[in-house]
C-alpha cells in the first residue's frame, strides 16, 4: 500500500498542448480515488504519468513521500489495469496470471509463484478455470484474469483505465461490484478512470471531477451532490 501525492504536476505535450494544468491531489494509503470527466480531459494522460508510461512537464508526483517523477515504471511498483485486457491467447488463465511474476526474472521462486496464482484466483473465483485458455472464458472471467494479472504482483497500488468500458451492462454491474468487493478485501491504494456516472458514484472513497486539464471537485460521492 502507498500514498500518492501529486504536487502541482502538468503534462505539455510536444506539440504544445497542455493536457494537465497543475493538478494538486493527495491519494492516502488505502483510499479508492475515482477521476471522472469528459472525454479529452486529461484522465489517461494523469494515470499515464502515475504509472510512469508518460513523463511529467512540471510539479511533482511523490509515492510514500518519495519523488518518483524520474523512475521507471517497474520501479514504480503500481498495477495498471486496461480496457483493453490483452491477455495472451495461446497462455492458459493460470500462466496469464503467473506472467508479471516471471517477467521478475528469478525474483520468486516457483512455489511462490504457484502460492501468489492461487491466492488471486481464489479472490477473484477463478480456480476452476485455471487450466482454460483465454478464448473460452466469457467476457467477466477475461476481466477477472486481466484483474489477477495486477493483483498477482502485490503491487503498491491499482490503476484502473476505463476496465469495463467494453462489457455490456449486465456484466459491467457484476464486476463493479466485484471490483468494490476487492478493492475492500484488499485494501490496496486505487485510482479509477471512468466516464461512467455510475461507477464515479458508486465505487470510491472520494471522486475527483477533472474538466480541460483542471480539478473542478474533489469530494465524496455524496459530497459531489451536496455542493452548491
Ligand atoms: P481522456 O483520458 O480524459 O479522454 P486524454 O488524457 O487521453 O483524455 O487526453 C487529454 C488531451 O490531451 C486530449 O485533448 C488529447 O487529444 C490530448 N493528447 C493526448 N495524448 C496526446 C499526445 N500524445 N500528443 C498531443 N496531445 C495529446
Ligand atoms: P483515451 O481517451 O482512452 O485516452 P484516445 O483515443 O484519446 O484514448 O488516445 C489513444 C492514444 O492516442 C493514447 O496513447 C494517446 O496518448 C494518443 N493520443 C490521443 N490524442 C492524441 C493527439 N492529439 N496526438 C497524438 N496522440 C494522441
């Protein structure tokens, strides 16, 4: 777990375009954040710059009170989760999972390794699918894997980008259960990008409104109503 802290950060693209305007945040050990806005407001460009997939312009982005602004992502030590769940077809759900903590090259050991995939599968339902390939899952169950992926690294924090963006409504309400459920159980720091009233509603701790590059609100879901 980790606090994240971002100090006055802005993003300027090559061109010139300014995507972030000087973001003030505080995310605390634990707190599930939701950033939530239209479309071209910078959203993805701020997890992008979380994670470390895009440099920071200006300000500064601290993880437990150290400047993390010029580390590479895998020194980061935070779990992105995509739209997109890009699982690897020809790999079954139990090697999918295992595969951020092969990449480590060495650093876990086989029967941790089998420990840290069961454990995941075992939170997010998937233990009688483990020996199954990703093409004959149903979409949820991808989602789930896709999940186990970021949860398997037992990493300092979750990114969410828009997960359930491409599941049809039924399914989307399922795994934003699952996902609150999770997020509970766990108690790991999380950001979560959504365009969704609904998840920006229901799923976090606090909801920060973001709108052309600018925080507008931060505040509790119910707090967003009560405002003026
Ligand atoms: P969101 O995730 O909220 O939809 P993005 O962070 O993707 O918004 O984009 C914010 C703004 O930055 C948009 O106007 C977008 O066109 C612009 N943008 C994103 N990526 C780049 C880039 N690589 N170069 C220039 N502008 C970009
Ligand atoms: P999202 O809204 O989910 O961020 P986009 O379609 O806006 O998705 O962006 C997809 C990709 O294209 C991102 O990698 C983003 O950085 C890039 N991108 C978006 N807008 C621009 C732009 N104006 N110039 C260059 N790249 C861009």
């Amino acid at each position: 777990m980790a606090s994240i802290t971002l100090d006055n950060v802005v993003k300027t693209y090559p061109d010139g375009f300014t995507a972030v305007k000087g973001i003030d945040l505080d995310i605390a050990d634990g707190e599930f954040v939701i950033l939530v806005g239209p479309s071209g407001c910078g959203k993805s460009t701020l997890l992008r710059m979380i994670v470390g997939l895009e440099d920071i312009t200006d300000g500064e982005l601290r993880i437990d009170d150290v400047v993390v602004n010029d580390k590479a992502p895998r020194d980061r030590d935070l779990a992105m989760v995509f739209q997109n769940y890009a699982l690897y077809p020809h790999l079954t759900v139990y090697e999918n999972i295992a595969f951020p903590l092969r990449l480590t090259k060495g650093k876990f050991t086989e029967d941790e390794i089998d420990q840290r995939v069961r454990r995941a599968s075992t939170l997010l339902e998937l233990d009688e699918h483990l020996e199954r390939k990703p093409a004959n899952l149903s979409g949820g169950q991808r989602q789930r894997v896709a999940m186990g992926r970021a949860i398997v690294r037992e990493a300092k924090a979750f990114l969410f980008d828009e997960p359930l963006s491409n599941l049809d409504a039924k399914l989307r309400g399922q795994m934003r259960t699952e996902i609150a459920r999770l997020q509970r159980t766990l108690a790991t720091t999380t950001v979560y990008v959504t365009h969704d009233q609904t998840e920006a509603m229901t799923l976090g701790d606090r909801v920060a409104v973001l709108r052309r590059g600018e925080l507008q609100q931060v505040a509790s879901p119910r707090g967003l109503y009560d405002q003026p």
